[in-house]
C-alpha cells in the first residue's frame, strides 16, 4: 500500500511540474508574442495614414497632477497627430486610488496647455479599463456621424491590444505607439500578457472576468 500511496504521489508530482513548466512556456510565448507585434507598431504616422478622431488611453497621474513620463509621450504622440489633421481627441481614464484627479482631467488640462482647442476634445472620466476606454469613446463619439475611422494612441506594447478590442467594439482603427520607459520594460510587459490572458479568456471562453 506504502508503495503505492508514493507512485501516486510522484506521478502526481510529475504532471504537476509539467503543467508548471508549460504554463510557463506559455507564459513566455505570450510575451515573446507581445514583442513581435509592438515591433509592427509605429512610431510615427505613416504617410497615408486616414483618421477622422484620435482616442488616447490613460496611464499614471502624479500626486501633482502631472502625468507621468509615459502618459506625457502618450500625448505628446496625440498632440502631433492632431497637428496633422485637425479632429476630436478623447481622452480616457478614471481616477485611481493613488491619483489627484482622473487620468482624463489631467489629460485634458495637458492638451489646452498646449494649445488644443477646447472644443476638439472630448473626456472619459469614468472608464477603468481598455475595454471600457473603447466603449465609452465610442459613446462620445457618436456626436459626430462623419467619423469612420480612429487613431489610438497608447504605449507600443499595449498597441496591439487596444485594436483587437477596437475591432470588437466596432472600431476601424490603426495604432500610434508612445515608447516604453526601459526601466519599466519588465513589469508592462509581464501585466500585458496576463491582460491577453483575460482578454481571450472573457472572447472566447466566455468567463465573467
């Protein structure tokens, strides 16, 4: 019985290591995933380039009401798309608990600084996620019928996200990718593959995430 009780327990022991060490083969292959498409991304906006608005998505405000260096390339990338072609810009995001103000308000704040028309921007302040930046934009924008196609800024890993979900909330779109703050590399790119996880776990499994 001795011997038994211990086969079962190694056996155990050895599907267990193998699910380990695939999830972290997968894990891995996510993120390997996540560098090959934000190399796609660009930088800059190509010369055909087609948008009728501009959705920027938000990240950290400082205790000051500053954005942080990623957000501020975030804008900084809106503010010359817009130079380009002048059309409506939402800014998204809500407050979070370690924030003065919600992500939209100081964005807001940071393009009339700038020189951005007030009329010309449209906010979200309520939207906690990229899915729920998506769909409230897309409420804000339904003021203007012309518009057929956006443009969403955001960090270059987070790119190609952003327009897998555009594309479910309706959206034609193209990406503009803000750069990565190399310090910061490791820790958006580990919490980019875990949203990819949740992202295909709530399209295609359908799970309450």
């Amino acid at each position: 019985m001795g011997k038994n009780q211990n086969r079962k327990k190694h056996g155990a022991l050895r599907v267990l290591t193998a699910l380990v060490l695939a999830g972290i083969l997968a894990y891995g292959g996510i993120v390997a995933m996540i560098c090959v498409e934000e190399g796609k991304v660009p930088k800059t906006l190509a010369s055909g380039s087609n948008y009728d608005a501009i959705i920027v998505l938000g990240a950290q405000v400082k205790p000051d009401r500053t954005l942080s260096v990623q957000l501020s390339w975030r804008m900084d990338a809106a503010i010359e798309a817009y130079k380009k072609k002048n059309v409506p810009i939402v800014v998204c995001g809500a407050q979070g608990p370690d924030e003065p103000c919600t992500e939209a308000e100081a964005m807001r704040e940071y393009l009339l600084k700038e020189g951005i028309p007030e009329n010309s921007i449209l906010s979200d302040p309520e939207s906690f996620n990229t899915n729920e930046n998506l769909e409230n934009a897309k409420e804000l924008l339904k003021e203007f019928p012309d518009i057929r196609r956006v443009l969403i800024v955001t960090s270059d890993y987070h790119v190609p996200r952003s327009l897998a979900i555009a594309q479910d909330v309706g959206f034609e779109a193209e990406g503009l990718g803000a750069k990565c703050l190399p310090e910061r590399w490791i820790k958006n790119h580990a919490r980019e593959a875990l949203a990819w996880c949740k992202y295909w776990a709530k399209k295609y499994l359908r799970l309450p995430l």
